[in-house]
C-alpha cells in the first residue's frame, strides 16, 4: 500500500466517522425533544455530552477542506476559536460521564435518593469547570501570533497537556472502576431483576428489567472512555516531539495520519451512542404506536390484540370484555355465566357484572402487588 492510499483511506474513515456520529447526535436530539418521557429519566443527561460532541464535530468540519484548512491553520484567532470549543467539549463531555457513572453508583446503592435537586449542581460543575479549565490553559497560548496547533503541530504547554492526558485518563478510571462495582454486583445479585411499574406512555403494566437499564446507562461513559484512547495516545506523541525536537518518534506526515484516525475514532461516540439510545423502551414504545413500524421491526412479536399498544384498560371498565383479566387461570368467555343473568332473560344484571369485575380486579391487583420489587422507576 502506497502512502497515497493509505492517505485517502485515512481520510475516508475520518469523513464516514464524522458523518455516522453527525447522524447519530441529531437521532438522538430529534428523539429527545419529540418523546416526553425520555426527558423525565436518567436518560436525559445524555443529551448534554451528545451537545458537546456536536459542537466539536462542528468547528472541525472545515478541517476536512483544503482551502479553509489552510485558512484556519494560518490564523491564530480563528484557530484558537477551534481548539479552544474542541477542549471545552471534550471536557464537559467527560465530566457529564461522570455524573452518570455517579447517578448508577446512587441507582444501586441508595435507589429512593432524590436526584432531581442536583441537577443545578451537576449543570455549575460540568459547564463552569470546563469553562474554567479551558480559559486556564488557553491562557499561556495568547502570547502566540501565529500558530500550527490546528495541524500536526502545536505549542509544547505542560499544564495543556496534563489536563487534556492525565485529568481526562483519570475519568477513565473512574469510569472503569464503576463498570467493575456494578459488574460485581450484578454477578452477586444485589440488583433486582426487574420490577411492575405503570408507564407514562401506555399507562398500564409493563415489565422493565432493571439489569438492562443499568447496563445502557453504563455503556455511554464507556464508549467515551474507549473512543478517546487514541487522542491521548496522539497527545503524548505529539508532546513528546515538540518538547524534544530531536526525538522522531513519527514523521510529520504519519503524526498527521495518526491525527486524523484519533479524531475518527473519536466522532465514533455519537454513532454508538445513538445505538444505544436505541435500546430504550420509551423510545421503542413510542415506535411501536406505529402500525408500519410494528409491521417492519416487531410482525412476531407484537400482538395486535396486545394491551400496551392499547389505552389504559382503566378507561374501559365499563365493557364487559375487557373488564375480565386475560389470565389462565380465569374465565376467558365472553359470555358472562348464568349466575349474573336476569332470571326471565338473557339480558346481563350489570350491577352484579361489576360487582365480579370488582372483585377480580381485587384479586388481580393484590397478586400485582405482591410480585412488586421495590426500584426506582422513570429510567
């Protein structure tokens, strides 16, 4: 392979990367505003790094053409503007990982704790230190007039470089060492199973099982964590030459190489995250309202007579039908027996019909209750 090839094809996985995780953050915007319930639970403080991963996404996209490129790289404002966002985004965006590797720690050791009231903490810890530690380090770099810190080059500045290595790879440990806790503990058992709760959505009973919502609120701080791998690594190459130019350890042009494939794998985050968003029972609920959806992605495995893609059986009492639970164990005939008849017709005695229909919603709702296990909903 020719070093023109393997240039192009370096540059095509950049340009299919950026635009896989340009697509996947707007998938996850556009469901974030469309579905209500997906603002009400853990899942909402996604979007905010999906916002971060956008804005650098954005200032990066004229780093991808010739002419504007080299535009940027010969001026020091607009260069500074580029690389003063793409700091502030990539370390707002860890520090929402935190916040959600902290909020799972509180999932499954103190599951009733109210949440709610941090999340004006969460919101001055996240966008005031990151304006912070981004004003700090691109304090010593004003000095500069002219600067290639949009390319392969760059100003040797240590504090820069222990904030964007050893401060970022210390939130990947942490991340790592809340996946190990919750993979403990799950392999224990200490995390339920799964519980019965009413949906905002269907308003009647479904089951969420609590592992799943764990795991995919775990996988967003460790996708991050595995896409910015290689950023560090092209960090700390990139240090080292420029603090000793006599050491070589890549040449000019595969240190711009290198470049372009940690910034592709990096952009990969809004691509697997929306995966992930996907796994969402709010938002696959929502789809299944959706005949040609359901026909498409669940023929075998919705039922058209299946209640959660009904209204609430609540509002149906008044029908004799779907008053009766659908239950082996009961009666599933739509005639109503004899007992409830009036005794010179056919014609149903409807204050005894709702009397049984009390009763068996009694009995019902008492086996509900005692197969209930106690976890936080509206994740």
């Amino acid at each position: 392979m020719t070093t023109s090839d393997r240039n192009l094809y370096v540059h095509i996985f950049d340009w299919i990367s950026t635009g896989l995780s340009f697509v996947g953050c707007l998938f996850i915007i556009i469901h974030y505003f469309w579905i209500p319930q997906l603002r009400k639970s853990l899942s909402k403080y996604v979007i905010y790094p999906t916002f971060c991963l956008l804005a650098s996404i954005i200032v990066t996209i004229p780093s991808y053409f010739e002419i504007p490129f080299i535009y940027i790289s010969h001026s020091s404002a607009l260069c500074f503007i580029q690389q003063s966002v793409i700091q502030f985004s990539i370390f707002a965006n860890f520090l929402w990982s935190i916040i959600i590797s902290v909020n799972l720690l509180y999932l499954c050791f103190r599951p009733y704790k109210n949440l709610k009231k941090y999340e004006i903490i969460y919101h001055i810890f996240c966008w005031g230190l990151s304006i912070l530690v981004t004003i700090i380090t691109r304090i010593p770099l004003l000095g500069y007039e002219i600067f290639s810190e949009c390319g392969p080059g760059g100003i040797p500045s240590t504090f820069k470089f222990y904030t964007d290595t050893i401060v970022i790879f210390l939130f990947i440990i942490f991340n790592i060492l809340v996946l190990l806790i919750l993979i403990k503990h799950m392999i224990k058992g200490n995390l339920v199973d799964s519980e019965k709760k009413t949906t905002l959505l269907f308003n009647n009973e479904k089951r969420i099982t609590a592992k799943k919502i764990v795991w995919r609120l775990l996988l967003y701080p460790i996708i991050l964590c595995i896409c910015y791998i290689p950023t560090i690594i092209y960090t700390i190459v990139q240090y080292r030459q420029l603090k000793d130019p006599n050491l070589h350890i890549l040449s000019s042009r595969n240190l711009s190489l290198l470049s372009s494939v940690a910034r592709g794998i990096f952009h990969l985050q809004g691509f697997f995250n929306a995966l992930v968003y996907m796994k969402s029972s709010k938002l696959r609920y929502q789809y299944k309202k959706f005949k040609l959806f359901r026909f498409i992605f669940w023929r075998n495995e919705i039922n058209p007579n299946d209640s959660s893609i009904h209204e609430d059986s609540n509002s149906q009492n008044n029908d004799y039908d779907n008053d009766t639970p659908n239950n082996n164990n009961n009666n599933n005939n739509s005639t109503p027996p004899n007992s409830i008849l009036n005794n010179n017709s056919s014609t149903p005695n409807y204050k005894m019909i709702k009397s049984a229909s009390y009763n068996n919603f009694q009995k019902n709702s008492y086996q509900l209750s005692s197969s209930l296990t106690p976890f936080p909903s509206g994740i």
